[in-house]
C-alpha cells in the first residue's frame, strides 16, 4: 500500500498495519521441556484375558512391550491369533519394541510365532531353554533399558539359567514410570522369591503387581508379598480352570496386606492407565461390555 499510488488514507492504513511488526512482543509462555513432554505420555498397561495363561501388553506413546503371549496351539490357533493380535489392531499398535517371553510354558509362548510373522518386532528376549523362543536373547538379572517417556524397564531374576525348572526360570521384570514401579513374576516360585528378597530387598517394593503362577499356593510366599507390600495385585488365570488358581490361602495374603485385588477370570481384560501425580485408572472389560450370559 506504501508503494501503490494511492491517497493518503491508503497510506495511512499501511502504516497501521505496519505498526504490529515494529511493536516489540513479549509473552511468558515457553514450550513445555521435553521431561515434561513426558510425563505426560500415560503407561498403558493391558492384562488381556487369554483363560489360563498370561499375556501383558505395556505401551507408551509410540513404544509397546508384550510380556507372554499366552497358551494354544504354537503352529495354529492360539491366543496371541485370537486376542492379542486383535486387540493390537485395536490400539493402533503397529510394531513391538520389546517381546518378552518369561518362559517356555505352553501359556506363556504358544503365541510367539504368530506375532512375529504378523508384526514387526525389535527384540525378543526369553527366559528358560528358548525352545519356544528360538530368534532372541536369554534375559539375566541386571538387563536394563528406557524408554523416550523415561519409562525404565529390568530383569531382576533369573541370574543365571543353569539348573533351573521351566518355572523358576522365568524373566522377572520391573517397570518403573510415572512415579510407579510395576512386577511382573513370570511364573517363579517360592525359592526363587527368597532369592529375590534376599538380594534386592526394598528394590522391590512396588505399587503393581503382577500375582506370580496364576495365584498358585507354590507362589506368593507371605514374605515376598510383604516385601513388595502392592497397592494392585493382578492375577491372570482362567475361569472355573482344573487347578484351582488363584489358590484362597494367595487371596488371603494379599488381603492382610491391603491389596486391591483384580482377576481376568471375573473382570476379563484389565486396563490400567499411569500418569504422573494421579491416581490410576482402572478398566474392567466386562464392565465395559456386558454379556447376557454373565
């Protein structure tokens, strides 16, 4: 407008549109740093009801972990084709960053084949043999990692493979995230809790637990369960299953300490939701979907 041949309003005019451009302009908002950025990425951590067995997704913005893969048929169906995979899909999950396959029991890594073919994964790390988990790494006490969010992750058990049962062999993970440590016990039972206790001691005090064996009565010894003194206990078994899990003495321990105590068997898939400086967030699948006949 400057420039153009115009009168002396249009002149006018340019300058005030100008004026914005020679005003100096401050402002006390700041782009959030990236600790802040964050913390507020939530952990997802998804127990999905695979019956008898287990099978944890955990995921934090664009990272996922799945922890087990539950049981079926490892060459045809199972339920990482029935469930996980469906309810990857579901979450817009698209690759694994970490698969761990805490042992070789048929429900823990019947599923194994199935997500590698069909997704793509990082790392496969497994506890036991690897007779299930042939394209991986054995996990060891001390293994560690982080993810962008500061999510961190450790092996705390087994120390070494050697001379151990199927069982007791089984990958022992924390998570600690948004101001919460998570335990994941594999299937581990009461002699290698002691070990546990023994050399990590308040290492493993955690808010969320994920109840060892199923709720077996050859797991969750009363000193452990006080040693990790859980505010959530968490049991993946299957309903009405021929073992009798959770065993009613586990219940029983896990009620002395205070623990809220959530199962697949009744609540189908469980959803927890961390934040930082939140209360967690609680979702029961057959709360959210109501079948006739339940």
């Amino acid at each position: 407008l400057l420039a153009l041949p115009t009168a002396v309003r249009g002149k006018l005019l340019a300058a005030l549109l100008l004026l914005p451009m020679l005003l100096s302009v401050h402002s006390n908002t700041s782009l959030p740093d990236s600790e802040t950025l964050a913390n507020e990425v939530p952990l997802v951590v998804t127990v999905l009801d695979v019956g008898q067995g287990t099978a944890v997704v955990v995921n934090a913005g664009s990272r996922s972990l799945i922890y087990d893969t539950g049981g079926g048929d490892p060459g045809g169906s199972n339920m990482a084709t029935a469930v996980i995979l469906p309810f990857l899909r579901h979450s817009n999950i698209t690759s694994i960053d970490t698969l761990i396959v805490s042992h070789q029991d048929n429900d823990h890594s019947a599923g194994v084949g199935s997500l590698l073919k069909a997704v793509p994964t990082r790392r496969v790390l497994y506890g036991g043999d690897g007779s299930a988990t042939p394209l991986g790494e054995e996990c060891l006490a001390g293994q560690a990692w982080r993810w962008p969010d500061g999510s961190s992750f450790q092996f705390l058990s087994p120390a070494s493979p050697e001379g151990l049962s199927s069982n007791d062999s089984s990958c022992v993970l924390l998570i600690e995230s948004k101001g919460h440590r998570l335990l994941l016990l594999g299937d581990i039972e009461t002699k290698v809790e002691q070990d546990l206790v023994r050399y990590w001691r308040n290492r493993l005090q955690s808010d969320w637990l994920l109840v060892a064996h199923h709720g077996s009565l050859t797991s969750s010894s009363y000193a452990l369960l006080k040693q990790v003194s859980p505010a959530i206990a968490v049991i993946s078994s299957g309903y009405a299953n021929r073992f009798g899990h959770p065993h009613p003495t586990v219940l029983m321990r896990l009620e002395q300490l205070g623990a809220s105590i959530y199962n697949t068997s009744a609540s189908g898939a469980l959803q927890f939701v961390f934040t930082k400086d939140a209360p967690v967030q609680v979702k029961r699948y057959r709360q959210q979907v109501v079948r006739f006949w339940m």
